[in-house]
C-alpha cells in the first residue's frame, strides 16, 4: 500500500498516520517471522540468556581483579538491577512482544532516534558477544593443549551456529533448549560439589572455610578501582537476560509465557550468579595462577571440580563450559539477527535485511551478523586473553545502555498507558514501578562512570579507555545524528501508539501436545 493511500485512510477515519503506518509495516514485517518458539522452548533460553561465558570465565576475571568481596558485591548489585530491568522489559513485551522488543519500545514510547541508536547498539553488541564466544573457545581449548590451532575450532562452531540460525527457528530453540540444560545442570553439580570442597571433600586442601577472604589483599583486592571493574564482568556475565524479549515476535502465546518467565528471573539469578559467586569466592584463592592473563584464562569451575577429583573432573566440566559457549553464541547471534531484521523493517537499514527463507528466517541479516563476529573472531592473533577482555568491557558497557534505556521505555510507555486510560488492559504489572526503572537507569549511569576507574589508575591505559568508554559518545552521537537527519520528535504520552502489535487472548496459538514435547519438559519443570 503507498504511503498516499495510507495517509488518505487516516484522515477518513480519524486515525492518527503514525498509528496507521505502523500496523501497516506490522502487517508487512513482522506478521512474517513464524511464532515457532514453544513455551517450553522458551523458558530454556531464558536460562541460556542467562548462563554464558561471562559466569563461567567473567567469574575468573572478576576474582583476580576484585577478589571475593568485590566478585559477590558487583555480582549482587547487578542482579538487582538485572532483575528490575526484567519486570519493566516483561511488562512491555507481555502487551507488545515484537522481534525488536526493547529496541523497538525505545523508538516507539520515547523518540526513533532513540529506538534508532538503541537497535544498532544492541545488534553491534550481539556480534561483539558471538565474536567473544568464539575466542572463549580458544581460552578453554588451553586447558588441554596450547598446539591445537586457534582458529580452527572458532570457525567450526561458527558454522554450526549460523547453520543452526539460519535452518529454521525450530532449530535454533531445540539446539539452545538441550545446551542451555547441560549448562543448568552443571550449575547446580558445580553448586553442589563447592560446598563438599569447601568443607574438606578434596584432594590435598583440608578444610578451607574463609581462608581465602583473608588471604593477601583479599577481601577486597585492587582497591577502588578493582572493585569498580568488577561491574563490567559483572554486567557482561548477566548480559542475555534482556535479549529473552526478542523472542517475543516468535514465540507462542507470548502474553502467557513471557510474564512467567520474568517472574523466575529472580531465583534464577541467586542460584546461578549469587550462590555461583559466593562458592568460588571461598573456594578459589584470587591469585590462583592462570585465573586470569593475557595469554590464556582457565574458568574457576573447572578449578573447583579439579580440586575435588582429578584431571579427569576438571576436564568434564571445561567440556560442558565449552557446550555453553557455542550456546551462548548461538543466542546472541539470534538476538543479533532478529534486531537487524528490525532495522530494516523500521527503515533503519536497507530493506535487504528482512529477506525471509522459505522457513521466514531472515537470512541475509543471520549472515550478516556472523560475518561480522567472525571478522571480531579474527582480531584474536592479538592475544586470546586480552581480545576477549576488550570485547567483555565493550559488550558489559552495551548491555548497561540497554538496561538504562528499558528503564527510560518503561517510564514513558507507562505515561502513555495512563494517559490514554489503558492500564488496565496489562496481562503482566511491573510492582516495581516508578521506583524500579528509576533506580536502574540511576544506579547504571553511576556505575558505567565509574567502572573504567582502572583505565585512569596508576596508569592510563589508552586501549582500556577506549574499551570502557567507547560505547558512550557512539551512542550519543547516532542519536543525535538520526534526530537531525530525520528530524524525529519526542512522543507526546496522549498520542503515543500503545495500539499497534497487542497481543490478545484471540491469537493464542495451541501450545504443544505430543508425547515427545512433553517429555522433553522434564528438563524444564526444575527450573521454575
């Protein structure tokens, strides 16, 4: 339909354009991505989300930096923020799950340039986090031998993942439900097994207790700004959680499943994160050698397991650490995928980019989101450990934008909302609210200044910097640029489009009912 045509529409039934030009691109786009993504399915990613290399390496990285009083603060603070972010974002997704999720709120209940510098960053920030996931690859690959070749297993799991994305998104959400299993697994053994070691249950330790809070600098080590870094490994590890709401526009009765998601988000981030921290504060000593280096970086929880058993132990679970990086990164390429697909059906990227196989999987933007990852994969002939930092850092600082923004999208979609008199018409209430977004977008801004204090201390590190703080002015000036190129406006509440992609009981679709989608819930049901 042209725009002509659309505009005369509006203006013979009182609609406002906006509105209009909006279903109209829903009915052209988005109706094309297939709700293949069943609940059972989907509450496996959520966890995949959240379970990454950031947890079983950023853990590492995070003790050698802060030690373990800072590893437990920063990894506590930022689940709070996390899980707050999560009760606005499962607000909004409940009433308007689209694929852009976040990304397309920001655009639509604040300004486009906004929604425009928001989805670029976060698409940038899903092919900085595949690129990360490969290089991890080579850092876990250390701990057997050092003369396998770098490249070749990244490029091997990188084929996998974009065969994987690119088949059909039934593909993707059974590789990522039978991943992200293994990995919650692993988690509770690993939880499991640190308490056994720390009370004596190990080979040549004794019982070790609180030792090692005292142990050298410990409790807290590097001072100020080893404690600030932690927020960035920290923000790094929990980076995923919000991206779960991209699977909105595919995902099956997504007013039902994504609230019950959200609402586990909490218990998920105390027994992976919280309980996960505390054990290899007390079990790993912060100056363990390998912990964390330039050339290579060896996770703690293969440490742990080798420290109740033997090689054999340590290397089961460094196997299962690198199944969960190959999940990891086939969940951001996803991500990464489907938000460029939205830039190009919001008009901003070329149109090229929502091109549809015959299964509507948007190949050309799953294709141009791995080639991206891999050219990043490839700057790792600088050093594995200190690549994989660099991206960390930028990708840490991406996902702290993001949860700044949903916090500012809540706000404004909750004024429109009510200035329009639909409240009520909310299948999932964020109880936070307003103090919940706004304690996120404060308390992230303050950490994001402050968390390249090492940069700056002793030294200047100018790489470091720019690793920090480079998100920053990008950010700002793709706003900027966008707003005055298309001189976009701010969205009055009163006029804001809180119509547009709702989600009623009408298009329900009927969930699973075979014998096998219901065996497959055995791995789900303890989750939850």
């Amino acid at each position: 339909m042209a725009s002509a045509d659309i505009e005369k529409i509006a203006h013979d039934h009182a609609i406002p354009p906006e509105t209009l030009h909006r279903a109209h691109a829903h009915l052209v786009n988005e109706d094309h991505l297939r709700r293949s993504l069943s609940a059972r399915q989907v509450q496996m990613i959520a966890i995949g989300g959240t379970i990454g290399t950031g947890l079983f390496l950023g853990t590492g990285k995070a003790l050698a930096t802060g030690g373990p009083a800072s590893l437990l603060l920063c990894y506590s603070i930022v689940g709070g923020i996390v899980f707050m972010t999560m009760l606005a974002l499962g607000e909004m997704a409940a009433f308007v799950p689209v694929a852009g999720s976040f990304c397309t709120f920001a655009g639509r209940y604040v300004d486009d340039s906004f929604g425009f510098a928001l989805t670029w960053n976060y698409w940038f920030n899903d092919a900085v986090s595949t690129a990360a996931d490969l290089v991890a690859l080579q850092l876990l690959v250390q701990y057997w031998t050092d003369v396998f070749p770098w490249y070749a297993l990244g490029i091997i799991v990188w084929v996998l993942v974009v065969l994987a994305n690119i088949i059909n998104v039934r593909a993707y959400g059974e590789l990522e439900y039978w991943l992200s299993l293994l990995k919650v697994v692993t988690i509770i053994i690993f939880i499991i097994l640190s308490i056994a070691v720390n009370a004596g249950g190990n080979i040549g330790y004794g019982y070790i207790g609180a030792k090692y809070w005292t142990q050298g600098a410990a409790p807290f080590v590097g001072g100020i700004g080893g404690f600030a870094s932690v927020f960035v490994t920290a923000s790094f590890a929990y980076g995923g959680t919000e991206s779960i709401a991209i699977t909105a526009g595919e995902t099956r009765d997504p007013a039902r499943v994504l609230p019950r998601v959200v609402k586990n988000v909490f218990w998920r981030i105390l027994l992976f994160y919280i309980l996960s921290a505390i054990m290899i504060g007390f079990n790993i000593p912060y100056d363990t050698p390998g912990l964390s280096t330039k050339s290579s970086r060896t996770s703690p929880f293969t440490l742990a397991f080798q420290m109740a058993g033997s090689k054999s132990a340590g290397s089961f679970v460094n196997a299962v650490v690198l199944t969960s990086v190959v999940s990891a990164g086939n969940h951001a390429t996803y991500c990464g995928s489907r938000l460029l697909y939205t830039l190009g059906a919001n008009g901003h990227a070329p149109k090229v980019f929502t091109r549809l196989t015959r299964y509507q999987v948007p190949w050309v933007a799953v294709m141009t989101t791995s080639l991206v990852s891999i050219v990043l994969f490839s700057l790792s002939f600088a050093g594995s450990g200190q690549v994989w930092t660099w991206l960390q850092n930028i990708v840490g600082v991406s996902n702290q934008l993001s949860w700044i923004c949903i916090g500012i999208a809540s706000l404004r979609f909750r004024a429109g909302l009510k200035a329009q008199g639909k409240e009520h018409l909310l299948p999932f209430v964020n109880w936070t609210y307003p103090w919940g977004p706004w304690i996120c977008i404060i308390l992230n801004s303050f950490i994001v200044l402050v968390q390249g204090w090492t940069s700056f201390s002793p030294t200047f590190g100018a790489v470091d910097f720019v690793s920090f703080y480079l998100e920053l002015p990008v950010f700002a000036l793709m706003i900027i640029g966008w707003k005055l190129v298309k001189r976009t406006k701010l969205h009055k509440a009163s006029e804001m489009d809180v119509e547009t992609d709702v989600y009623t009981k009408e298009d329900r679709e009927p969930e699973e009912t075979s014998w096998k989608s219901k065996g497959k819930r055995i791995g789900t049901w303890f989750c939850f």
